[in-house]
C-alpha cells in the first residue's frame, strides 16, 4: 500500500506545448518517451464501490495489465491524498484474490457480490512524464490528453498531475505556482474516476453546504486553524461546479458564506497569526468577493420582486404598477446575467486558481511561522480550546459593554453590534464543543 499526493490542474490543449518548452521541464532530471494509457474502471450498476469511496481500474500499458485500487481520500485546493493498492495481473479484469482483504469492502467477500462488478467507463490517453528536484523534493509532472469516454459519451481530458515522489507537499503548490505563473492552468479538483462516473451516469449540479467540520481535542490551536481553512476553501470549490454550469443561485450564495467564514477565521486568529503575513490572499479573497456580492445583491433583488409579482393581488397593485414592475424585472434580469458572466469569467481566470494555490502553499509550508518570535510559536502550540476560550471571552465583553446603552443605538449602531454578536459564530463554535 502506498499514500498517493498529487495537485491536479487542468491545461488547454492549446497550452500543451508551451508546457512542454518551460524552463522548469527542460530542466528535468529525466523525461519518458510519450507513452498510451488505456485505463478500464468497474463497479456495480448501482456504484456501490463509489458510494464507499474506493476507485476500481484496470491499467494496460501495451501487453502489461495493473490493477489498482484507490481510496476516496481528500482533494483540496486541487492537492489530492488517497491511499492505493497495485497489483500486476495477467488479464483484463480484476483479480480480487490478489489485493488485501483491508483493500476491499466487506460486501466483497461474497462471490455474488464481486459478480455484479462490471466495467463502467474508460480513460484512454498519452501521457508524458518529467521527473523534477525542487527544494529538495522529487516530484513527477505528467501531461495527460486524451478523452473520459462510456458506450455512448466521451469528454476531453486533458491535465497536468505533480505527484510526490519524496518530499514535502509544499513544493507542488510552488511548482505548480510556477508554471502557472506562464501558463494559465487552473485547478482541477475532480479525479478522472470522477468525471468517467458523472459521464456513465450524468446528474445535475447540486449546491453543497458547509457540512460538519470536526475539531478534535487533541488539536493544537494551529491545527485546528488549519483544518477551519481548508473546511472553507473545500466548502467554497465544491460549489464552483454549480456557479461555472447550474442555474441554482444558491451556488453564489454559499461560496460567499464560505469567503465569509474564512475572512472570519483569518480575523479571528490575528493575536497568533498577523494580518501581515496573509495580505496578499486577503487582497484576492476581497476581488472574489466583490465579484460574488455583485451576483448575490441581483439575485436577492431579482427574488424580492418575484415575490412582489406573485401577491400582486394582495397588494392590489394598479395595471402601470404591474407593468412598471414586469419592466424593471426584464432590467434585473439582463444586471444578473452580466454578473454571472463576470462570476464565471472571475473563476475561470488564473487570478483564482492562483488564490487557491497561494493559500495551498500558505497552508502546507505554514508559511505565518516565519517571521513569529518564540513566545508567539509557543502560543500556536498550545490547546484550540484554551484559545477558543479566550476569543470568547474577549468578544462576551466587547457586546456587553456595547449593549449598555442599546435603547438609544442607531441603526448603524445595532448593525456593527449584530456583526460583534455574530463575529465568532462561525468557528469557534466548533471548537468550544470539543
């Protein structure tokens, strides 16, 4: 078994061989010849290996046949981690008998079961390899193109995978930063499995939530800010795919609740971890949240006058009142598809995918540690909870000494005492319930 760590990005074929010319492949300590990669998945028809997060292929590499198993593991930032078990077979399916039983489901075990595994859908593309040292690690670049395709589909694929031989993470974010300086890849969270999956069986794109984030006793106040931002960012690029091809606004929605539980964390960890050392990511994260905001202030005004329309016989609004409105509906309209070209447009630009990688790179290097002194490196160290505490602390008595005088606030000043209230209710709840 071995833990496999790769970034995924996707390139234009068009790019591939401004790719190929880059200072950083020419450098390469070894580059293999161009070589075809037929690649079979399986599963049951009711994809019951994918609902446990296992990936299931058959790899031919000319008369050679590898089978391989991979767990669903984590992609975030476009870094994916699984764990994955291969074996050289002599056939075209896959022999069972030759993985370890922890490899595969319990539902395995039955020969009924196994039976009812079939081939779903194929990958079949060339693939070319650098082998790269940078900052001493070894990381393996691979170009592949090609096409994902079932029976009765297919769709190009055509990406560039770092993978880790040895080494630190860290360095795939800067490589890929790198190339992506001169070449406009973006980040490709979704596996090959993944896109051969929603291919054999294709669903419309769903808007996610924020979901459960987890925050262990055991954790340093660093990790659990670690983990609080990839929670975010997770929760921010699973929606990317609702935005870029869905018609269901609360897409927008939740990556900007996402922008904002970040914006609160970053915020609320400013006594260990200075504003100076993430000014940058915050300058992006303010450019994508405008962007986003836009779209979301046209879709709230847009709803409002729906709902307008839709009681205009409670309201009994007059014949001009109603065309007055239908008129300024057709406006409202045409502002929300010019803020949806510019969301779209925004998370297709390189600005974003090298927002996500910045912030993978902060986050593997733990980049803030460089310019903190002693006492401030030992404060990171100790519990999430004591620091939870104390934030809440802190926050328990600003409210209190701004509601004394509630009765006589202004609206402005009711606003800024809601946003104290409500300042830490995206994270540290999480914390404090370890």
């Amino acid at each position: 078994m071995a833990t496999e760590t790769e970034l995924k990005l996707h390139i234009d074929p068009a790019d591939a061989d401004k790719l190929m010319l880059h200072p950083l492949l020419q450098s390469a300590t070894c580059k293999q010849a161009p070589q075809h990669l037929y690649n079979v998945y399986f599963d049951t028809p009711e994809q019951d290996l994918l609902q446990q997060g296992i990936g299931l292929r058959v790899r031919c590499i000319g008369d050679k046949r590898v089978q391989t198993i991979k767990t669903a593991g984590s992609g975030l930032g476009g870094l994916h981690q699984r764990q994955e078990w291969e074996t050289e077979i002599t056939g075209d399916k896959p022999d069972y008998t030759l993985f370890p039983k922890k490899a595969l489901p319990k539902w395995c075990d039955d020969e009924q079961n196994i039976s009812k595994i079939k081939p779903l859908f194929k990958t079949d593309f060339m693939r070319t390899n650098w082998d790269i040292l940078f900052e001493g690690s070894q990381i393996e670049v691979s170009l592949d193109q090609g096409e994902v395709k079932t029976e009765k589909a297919s769709i190009p694929l055509s990406e560039v995978e770092l993978e880790l031989k040895s080494g630190e993470a860290e360095t795939l974010f800067q490589v890929a930063l790198i190339l992506q300086k001169d070449i406009p890849l973006r980040i490709e969270n979704e596996s090959k499995a993944a896109k051969g999956y929603t291919l054999h069986q294709p669903k419309a794109p769903q808007f996610h939530k924020a979901g459960a984030m987890i925050v262990t006793p055991d954790m340093t106040a660093e990790q659990a800010f670690v983990h609080i931002v990839w929670h975010c960012l997770e929760h921010l690029q699973s929606n990317e795919d609702i935005v870029l091809h869905g018609e269901d606004i609360e897409g927008v929605h939740q990556m900007r609740v996402a922008l904002r539980r970040l914006r609160s964390c970053l915020t609320l960890y400013q006594p260990l971890i200075p504003k100076q050392s993430h000014a940058k990511l915050r300058k992006t994260l303010k450019w994508i949240t405008q962007i986003l905001g836009v779209a979301r202030e046209w879709d709230v005004f847009a709803l409002s006058l729906q709902n307008m329309q839709s009681q205009e016989h409670k309201l009994s609004l007059s014949p001009i009142i109603r065309m007055e409105l239908e008129a300024l509906q057709t406006t409202v309209s045409s502002h929300q598809i010019e803020a949806y070209i510019n969301v779209r447009d925004a998370l297709r630009s390189q600005n974003y995918s090298r927002l996500l990688l910045s912030f993978g790179k902060w986050l593997t290097k733990r980049s803030w540690r460089r310019k903190l002194e002693t006492t401030a490196l030992e404060n990171l160290e100790h519990p999430a909870l004591d620091f939870a505490n104390q934030i809440l602390n802190q926050h328990a008595h600003l409210v209190k000494e701004q509601g004394k005088t509630l009765a006589q606030f202004e609206l402005e000043q009711l606003h800024e005492l809601r946003i104290a209230v409500s300042y830490t209710h995206l994270t540290l709840p999480t914390i404090c319930s370890v």
